[in-house]
C-alpha cells in the first residue's frame, strides 16, 4: 500500500456516510458484483480493486483472504 497519505485521503472520503453511498454506486455500476465476462469489465473491475486497495480495504496479499471471507459471511445471506 501507498506511504504518502493516499490510503488515509481515500478512507476519509470514503468513510462519511455519503462516500459510503457513492463508494456502493460505483463498484455497482462497475460491475464488481456480477460475474464479468469481456476485457472492458474485467479492467473496470481491476480499477474498482485499485480505489478498495488504495482505501486500504483490499490487498492481494496472502494472508487477507481469511479475513474478507470472514467478513462476507456477516453480510445477509440472500437465500
């Protein structure tokens, strides 16, 4: 992760209850919650992973997985 505030910057504007909202508007509208299948929806996916990464709530590093499979099951289960 970034050293120069980046990751600070993101979660301060991410973390209102309005950023919030618009965070949930952008990774829907891009598709994070469907299955892609084209190189266009996969990239805008990948970008979407870039803004989570840089508010410091995803990371491709091993050992993170465990802890965000944790957290999706005390999401609601749809059925």
């Amino acid at each position: 992760m970034a050293k120069d505030g980046t990751v600070d910057y993101y979660r301060q504007c991410f973390a209102t209850a309005h950023g919030r909202m618009t965070l949930t508007n952008m990774l829907t509208e891009a598709g994070f919650f469907k299955h892609n299948k084209t190189y266009e929806e996969l990239a805008v996916e990948n970008f979407m992973k870039t803004i989570l990464t840089k508010t410091g709530l995803f990371y491709g590093s091993k050992g993170f997985e465990n802890a965000y499979v944790d957290k999706l099951f005390e999401l609601p289960c749809k059925g």
